[in-house]
C-alpha cells in the first residue's frame, strides 16, 4: 500500500517536475521559451497551469536554468538547486483538484479501489508541494489515506 501511494506521489512529482522545468508565455526572451514548453507540457498532460503564475516563476528562472529547460525538450532538465526549487513553485499554479485528481488516479490505477471523497478530505491537510518534492509519503500521510482503500476485508 505504501509502495503504490509512493508511486503515485512520484509519477505526479515527475510531471509536475518536468512543468517545473518549463514556464509561461509572457515571461521575455529564453524564459518565454521555457514558460512556453511548461505550458505545452502541462497541456499534454492535462493539467490546467495559471499562465501568469507560471510566467512569474519562469521569469524568476536564470538563463542557464531556463536554457536547460529548452534544451531538454520536455524531459528532464538539469537543473541549479534555485531551478529545482522554482520548479516546486509551479505546484501553487495548478488546481488543487487537479492535482488531487491525478493521485487519485494512480491509486486506481492498478484496480484497487479508493473512496475518491474520502481522499480529497484527507488530503486537505498536507502540503502537496512537500508530497510532491519529497516522493515520499510520510506516515501520517499513509494513515490518514489508508482508511480511504477498499481492503477487501
């Protein structure tokens, strides 16, 4: 159980990774270009980004980092620690619904079954950013999001 929320919070960490490795359109020169691609990125993976959040964070980005976002095509990017950590940012530039939605669809993902309520309720509490910057989940996430599976029992 543990393993598969692990691995949900890490697939959502790494979409949301690559988006962080990209920015918004209204950001100038190579910062626009990767504002650009976070965009399409997150558009392809249907997730619903506010473009003026994610050109604020991508204008925070140095030419370096957001050269490294270019040139990745959408994959992963080499990043400096600022870059990582501005790519975290975009967390706040994605619905929480949509992020919960997504987790809740690798819970499932494998069949089992989730009270879909019941996760949103208890996700209420933690910090999704965390969640998704560690791809890890702490116990008390794990506790508070097991009473959520159908065991079966």
């Amino acid at each position: 159980m543990k393993k598969s929320i692990g691995a949900t919070i890490a697939v959502a960490a790494l979409v949301l990774s690559a988006c962080g490795s990209d920015g918004g359109s209204s950001a100038g020169g190579v910062q626009g270009e990767a504002a650009d691609a976070a965009m399409a990125l997150a558009d392809d993976e249907d997730f619903d980004l506010d473009e003026s959040c994610v050109n604020d964070i991508a204008n925070q980005l140095s030419d370096e980092d957001a050269q490294a976002i270019v040139d990745s095509g959408g994959g992963d990017a080499d990043l400096s620690p600022e870059g990582e950590a501005l790519s975290l940012e975009l967390l706040s530039c994605i619905d929480g619904d949509a992020l919960i939605d997504e987790f809740i669809a690798g819970m499932t993902a494998d069949g089992q079954e989730v009270d879909e309520e019941c996760v949103r309720e208890n996700l209420e509490g933690f910090d999704l950013a965390e969640l998704a910057a560690t791809g890890e989940p702490s116990n008390d996430l794990i506790a508070a999001l097991i009473e959520c599976f159908d065991l079966g029992g």
